[in-house]
C-alpha cells in the first residue's frame, strides 16, 4: 500500500490506515511503502522497497498532503509494471489544473482505478473514456467511530468537523456565529478538528479573529473517540462544501453516523440518498433560519438523526475491505494468486 503513514493530518492518510485495518482483518497482510520523500529523484529508492516486498497486488492512494508536488508516486505506476498495480483517485473534479495533469500517468498505466464516488468517476472518464471499463467506485467510510450509548444532547450546541485549512467551510461556520450573536441567539459552537500540515498560519489567523466571539469554542487535536463524544453531544453541525456534500465527505460521515442533524450545501455530487437525513442550505443565514425552525421540532429531528445513521451504516469498513478484496481478486486471475497471509 503505497501511501504515507500516521500521524499525520491527512483525511487520505487516516482513510489509508484504516482500511489497512480491516483488510489485515480479513486475513491479508498489507505492507505499507512510506517514504519522507516523494519528490520523482526518490521514486527508485522507494521502487526498491516494493520489489523487496514482491507483492500480489499494488496500491497507491493519491493525491496525499505529504506527497505535494513530488511525482514519485506517478512514477511507480510505470516502474511497478511488473505487479498489477490499482490507484485510489480520492479527487479530481475539484483539483487545480495541475493536479488534474498530474493524474494522467495512473489514468494511462494503472491496470485499474478507484474511485470514491460516481461523479469523480465520471469527470476523469470525460478526459479519458477507456477508463470506465477498468475502474470501479467504490465508498469512504468515517475515520470516527460510531457511538451506540445515548448521550445527552445539547439542543443548542453546533458543531463544525473537519480539518482545519482553507476551502472547507470554516469561514461559512464563524459567520453564522457572528450572526448569531447579532441576533441573541442561544447557540454554542464548537470547531473540532486539526490544522492540516502546511496551513497553521491559517488556523492561528482564525482562532486570534475569533477569540473575542463568546459563544465559540475550538476543540482541537482531539483522538477519535473524542471526538465521536464531542459529535454525539451536538444536535446540529453546519458544514458547508464549496462543491456541495457527498458520500466521499468523511467529516460528514462521521457527523450523521453519530446522529448529528448536518445543515450542509447541495451541489452536483449531492447524492439523492442523503434527502431526509440532512438539511440544506446555502448560506449562513439561511442556516440560522433553519437553526430555528428545527430546535423545537423534536420529533422531525428525532426522525432525521435516526435516518442519518441509517445512512452512514451503509458505508460500512467491513464492506469497504471486502469490495477492496473483490478488485484485487479481479486483478489476480480470479484470486488464483491472492489468498489469505498464514503469517
């Protein structure tokens, strides 16, 4: 599995690691290839380490935070040709230009892609149309756990959930508290997550334009479970995607896996299933009005918060490992080669 490794804050990263998990899970044994380099001088340094290893299968997850630019994991697709090589494209429809570019190698040399969504299917397809016959979508699931034991929750506390860099909200989040402020709302905050790597200038600007904000508080760095406490304590979570709320949107599985009502946008990759579970809106004022509107509706909320972990039990670790295995059997001549590790 060629991707970095934790702790770091990458969403690709702790979606990496756990699915690791629950293939070694399954009775496969799963070797990660980490490097502290991947610029494309070091692509045969870590060429090396996967003929060491001689594997049944190759799989490189792309793009990551600790990646950047370096191009070492395109040169892989080329160098590893010699074992049947799948790539995980986790975003593409949204990437700069250059980004997209730099995907083209795996859309040309890997024997197949994966792929976390129907639409990001779709948009690499357009470029390249043979690639619909070799890829295959499969779903993210949630990096926090699910919590089973009631825990009070608090009707007036929202949360934000996610990592903490630029284009993910936040802005959208600090304007509905300050519009709540205005308007002598009885709502508390909280901001959960991490600043990803590179961008703590733009979590340390926020926290000092918010620190004179009384109704917000940031909760940051927390471990899984805390962070599933801190979920299952909330009644609402506003999260607002620049290109609209979809199944590959971990922050929003989590949300709703642990009962969470989210006001998110909708956006072409919104999937109908997610009609019932969450409501949408598109700007913070809007989500104020809504924030109003639900507060008292206990039993529509009990309904919405009961349909929200329907939803993100759909998205299951345990299904995700077992269609990862599927594709991998796929790969190796119907699974002739590819049986359990006896280690």
């Amino acid at each position: 599995m060629v991707s970095p490794t934790p702790p770091v804050n990458c969403g690709v990263v702790d979606y990496t690691a756990r699915l690791i998990k629950y293939l070694r899970a399954e009775g496969h044994e799963v070797l990660p290839v980490d490097s502290p380099h991947w610029g494309l001088v070091y692509s045969r340094s870590i060429y090396k380490k996967i003929v060491n290893y001689n594997p049944d299968i190759l799989h490189i997850q792309y793009p990551t935070v600790p990646y950047g630019r370096g191009l070492a994991p395109q040169a892989l697709v080329f160098l590893s040709r010699a074992y049947p090589t799948v790539v995980t494209i986790h975003e593409f429809s949204q990437s700069h230009l250059l980004r997209r570019v730099a995907i083209t190698p795996f859309a040309i040399a890997a024997r197949r892609l994966i792929f976390t969504n129907l639409y990001e299917q779709t948009a690499l397809s357009k470029w390249f149309p043979l690639i619909k016959v070799r890829s295959e979508v499969i779903p993210i699931g949630s990096n926090i756990p699910f919590l089973d034991d009631e825990i009070p929750r608090d009707p007036n506390i929202v949360v934000f959930f996610g990592l903490i860099r630029p284009n993910r909200g936040l802005e959208e989040f600090i304007a509905l508290v300050r519009q709540a402020i205005v308007h002598k709302k009885p709502y508390s905050f909280k901001i959960i997550g991490s600043p990803q790597e590179g961008v703590e200038g733009y979590f340390l600007a926020l926290k000092q334009q918010t620190q004179e904000l009384p109704n917000l508080a940031w909760n940051v760095g927390l471990d899984p479970e805390s962070v599933a406490r801190e979920l299952a304590k909330a009644t609402f979570a506003y999260l607002h995607f620049p290109d609209g709320a979809s199944e590959r949107r971990a922050s929003l599985l989590a949300a709703i896996g642990n009962g969470v009502v989210v006001l998110t946008t909708k956006g072409l990759q919104t999937p109908p299933i997610f009609s019932g579970a969450v409501e949408f809106v598109e700007s913070p004022a809007q989500a104020l009005k809504v924030l109003d509107e639900l507060r008292f509706a206990r039993e529509r909320l009990n309904l919405m918060s009961q349909r929200a972990r329907e939803i993100a039990g759909l998205f299951s670790w345990d299904m995700i490992a077992r269609l990862h295995i599927q594709v991998y059997k796929q790969m190796t001549n119907s699974g002739k080669n590819l049986t359990p590790s006896s280690k």
